[in-house]
C-alpha cells in the first residue's frame, strides 16, 4: 500500500476503484470481485450509469449479469442522456439507496456534459461522502478526478498540444487520470499534462488493473498491470511556451510504478 499524499484525495468515506478499461470479466474477475465485496455483497444494491458508453441498455444488461454473478444482491442502471434527465429526483432516490456505483466505460466527456453540475452528479458525491464504494471504468474512471483528459494524442514522447483537460466529476481531487495506459502508449501525454499541471498527481492505469483509493489516501494495486505515478512538484519544463506539436522539456518529474500487492 502506497501512501498517495500528493492526491489531496477522497475527502468522503468511501473507497473508490479507479480501472484502466477490459477489466477481466470471464475467468477470476479480480476487480469486478472486489468492487462487489465491498458494495455488499449479497446485502448490497449497485447502480450501475451508463451515460458514457455507445452501447445504451446493453451496457447496464452486461453489467447486472456480472454483479449479479457475484453475488450483489440488487443491481440498477440509470442512462441519462440529458442534463434535465440527470436532475429526475428519481434518478438521485436510487442513488441513495445504493451501496456501490458502477460507471461505465465510453466518452468520458459526454459522461462528464451530462452529469457534472446536476443533481445526479451531487448525488455520486453524498453517497461517496457516506461510505459508497464507487468504481469507474475507462472512461468512468477518468471522470472520477477533479480534471480529466478530453481528448489527445498518444505516443512515448511529451509534446505541446498533445492533450487537452476538462473539469471532471471531482470525487477523486488533485489528479489527472489516464486509462488503458501501457496499451495505448499515453506516457508521454500524462508527462505533457503533469509538465503542464504540477499541481496535479498524473495517474496512468493499464488494462485489467485498478487502483483503489480509501479515505485515508492510500492507494492500493489489483489487477494484471500496473499504475504509473507521475509526479510533477519539482518539475522543470518549457511547457508555457506551446508552440506547435513540438516535443516538450520535462525533467525533474518522479514515476513510480506500481503493480499489483
């Protein structure tokens, strides 16, 4: 376990699950297993929100069939499409009933267009504040942070315009988060960002792995990867400069990385 004090995180009781996308979901679902142990269990009701993801109902059906594998007693989805859809009352009633939220994986921005600032997206934050395990995926999990990539570029080396930030959900405060990270190769954009924002904790996570973070703000690997720290508080760049696509000077930056245990 990883003392994260630069992630200035997870204000509320709750744990959250930040995940790097294809989590395992046929053999020993490592991930999706703790997730569910620590909703309830058999005692637990999981929402699931599947704004971010192409696939609609679908998505929600395929996770309901997997929490409900696992053992989870109750499992919901919500699909708002709209900001008006997001402030339902009745959206916000089945939140505060639940004891674990699942968001999916797809666009994190249209995640983000539609729930951040509503009643729904408070609602995610009271029931972190009083101890829901919450979880994202993919693009759920890059939603998680205070800012977010929007969208970007991939590749080994940092560059200026190589990514672009937007304001996200804020449950987890004072990172950025990247997912599918080794697999994509995105090293060099959460360097470009950090560079960027050293203010802010750059977390990389690789496919099937998750970091979980609990309310005393430490951080914890599971999952077949590693997550990459990279942190920028005694960075030296040229990154104000942003002229074109040019690579950018970063040095002084820490990573660490972090595997599983």
């Amino acid at each position: 376990m990883t003392d994260a004090g630069a992630l200035r995180a997870v204000g509320g009781a709750g744990p959250v699950m930040v995940i790097g996308g294809a989590e395992d979901r046929f053999r020993d679902k490592v991930i999706l297993g703790t997730f569910a142990e620590l909703a309830g269990g058999k005692d637990g009701h999981v929402v699931v929100i599947s704004t971010a993801s192409s696939l609609g109902e679908a998505a929600i059906d395929a996770y309901r069939e997997l929490f409900l594998g696992l053992g989870i007693g109750r499992v919901s989805g919500i699909r708002p499409e709209e900001r008006a859809e997001a402030d339902d009352p009745a959206a916000v009633q089945l939140l505060s009933e639940a004891t674990g939220v699942f968001l999916t994986g797809g666009n994190q921005s249209r995640l983000t267009q539609v729930v951040a600032g509503t009643r729904l997206g408070d609602a995610i934050s009271n029931a972190h504040d009083r101890g829901v395990a919450l979880a994202g995926t993919s693009a759920g999990a890059s939603a998680l942070a205070s800012h977010m990539v929007a969208f970007g570029r991939e590749g080994p080396t940092p560059k200026h315009r190589m990514v672009h930030l937007a304001a996200g959900l804020g449950i987890v405060q004072g990172v950025v988060i990247d997912q599918h990270f080794e697999q994509r190769g995105r090293i060099g954009r959460l360097l470009a960002l950090v560079a960027q924002s050293p203010s802010l904790l750059g977390i990389g996570i690789d496919e099937d792995t998750c970091a979980v973070v609990n309310g005393a703000r430490e951080l914890y690997v599971i999952g077949r990867g590693a997550v990459t720290l990279v942190d920028g508080s005694h960075v030296k760049t040229d990154a104000y400069r942003g002229k074109g696509y040019r690579p950018v000077m970063v040095s002084g930056a820490i990573l660490h990385s972090l595997p599983s245990g």
